[in-house]
C-alpha cells in the first residue's frame, strides 16, 4: 500500500489504468515487481560501495596488446662488443640506442586492433577517394588481430595515383590511426638504402638505419614506414630496390640487419 501511495506509484496508476486488460489487481502486482526490483538494484549498489570503500571490489582487467621480442638478449650483447670500434662521439650514442633497445626485455607491443579498426574506419570519411585501400587495411588488421602475436603480418600497400590526391598524407596519417610509430623515407635519395640499414661503423659519419631507430626508441613492433616517391627507384650500389624486397618478403626480413651494430 505505501508503494502505491508514493508519488511513483501515482504516475504508474495514472498512466496504466488506461491499458486495455490492466486491472487493479494486475496494476498493484507491476508495481510490487518494479519494487522488488528497484530493492534488488539498491541492494547491489550498496555492495559495490561496501566493497570500493573496503578496497574489496575487483579492479577492471584492461586487455593489454600482445608483444613480441623484437630485440634479442644475445644480438644486443653481440652489438655491445661491436662498440669498441666507433669513436668516443658515435659509442656514446651507440650505448644509448642499445640501452633503449633493451627496455621491456627487447618486446614491442602490436598495435591494438579494436582501436585501429575503429580509427580507420574514421579516417575513410576523411579520405573518401581513398577509401579503396583503407578498406583493405582494416580487413587486413582485423585478421592479423585474429592470429598469434608471433604471425601477425600486414601486406604492404602501394599507392598509385596522380600528384596532389593525397597519397602521402594519408600514409602519415596512417600511423596516428593505429598508434604506432612512423618514418619516411625519399627512394630517389642517393643514399636511401643507408636510411633504412644504416651504415658500417668504419664510415665517415656512420650512423643506424631508421627500422632499428624505430624499434629501439619506441614501445611499438609494428612501425608504419612510409616509402615516398618509389617510382625513383633506381639501380645503382646504393639503390633501395634489394633493401625493399628483402623487408617485403617475410623469410628474409627475420633477418635483416643493421649495419651500424651488425645486429
């Protein structure tokens, strides 16, 4: 009876006596139920504060990204051993990127695919004449998602078009929406293969290549490497043509190596 004389219970009855079939006995039996109910709802929500102010509720378990060892223990003791090598200037940097590469035990975290899938699908309304190959890269995140960290691959894509559509910007684009890091590199530079592997320590001002870089100084495995102007291909001892298909072919890109640290 107080149920029903309460303000609620008033608004109930005014608004459900006009249901066909809704009687006065079928009216106080809805009422009795959503009391329950509300009496249960208040029942848990006084638990939960019991618990948040006792330190007993259960934190939510937030769903980490795989990783993957990028950086073996061995191969970084290995280009430690290189350094005596280089010059007081490049091993003090050397030291640096080696410590680096360590952090996290020499893992990187892949890419969490809810969130890039989400952000892709923002970005094609951004780039409507692009939507083609975004299109395809999400497809392709949301099955490299379903696989073990270990096979997780994305194909490489290639954007042809005229100057001026927007190719290069949403290749940079890209890395924002799936929170990885990024790098570009000019194929028609002299010495763009030096850009990716690096160069041999014994050269006037060696350096690493940027995929190590990218690696070493970042907490993601799965970097976007924007290659711009590849019709620049060109031969020559210093093409990037050989470095390329090296990287692009999954076999032969568990092995690439940076000449800087032989590594």
């Amino acid at each position: 009876p107080r149920v029903m004389e309460s303000p609620a219970g008033q608004w109930i009855k005014t608004h459900m006596e006009h249901i066909p079939g809704m009687d006065e006995a079928a009216l106080q039996r809805l009422i009795n139920r959503s009391a329950a109910m509300l009496k249960g709802a208040l029942a848990c929500v006084k638990k939960l504060a019991a618990e948040a102010g006792t330190g007993k509720a259960k934190a939510r378990r937030v769903r980490k990204p795989p990783a993957i060892q990028i950086f073996r223990p061995e191969a970084l003791a290995k280009a430690d051993a290189q350094l005596g090598r280089l010059d007081c200037k490049d091993r003090d940097r050397a030291e640096h990127d080696l410590a680096q590469a360590r952090s996290n035990n020499g893992f990187r975290l892949l890419p969490n695919v809810r969130k890039a899938v989400a952000n892709l699908t923002r970005l094609s309304a951004e780039f409507e004449n692009l939507a083609e190959p975004i299109a395809h890269l999400k497809s392709e995140m949301t099955l490299a998602g379903a696989m073990n960290a270990s096979d997780f691959r994305i194909s490489p894509i290639m954007l042809l078009g005229d100057p001026g559509i927007g190719k290069t910007h949403l290749a940079l684009q890209l890395a924002n929406a799936l929170g990885v890091p990024m790098a570009k590199v000019s194929a028609g530079g002299s010495a763009a293969s030096f850009q990716l592997v690096g160069s041999h320590g014994t050269w006037n001002r060696a350096m690493p290549g940027s995929v190590f870089t990218l690696l070493a100084s970042n907490t993601g495995a799965a970097p976007v490497m924007v290659i711009d102007e590849v019709d620049k291909l060109g031969g020559g001892n210093y093409s990037l043509q050989p470095t390329l298909l090296d990287m692009l072919e999954p076999t032969s890109a568990r092995h690439f190596k940076d000449e800087f640290y032989d590594l």
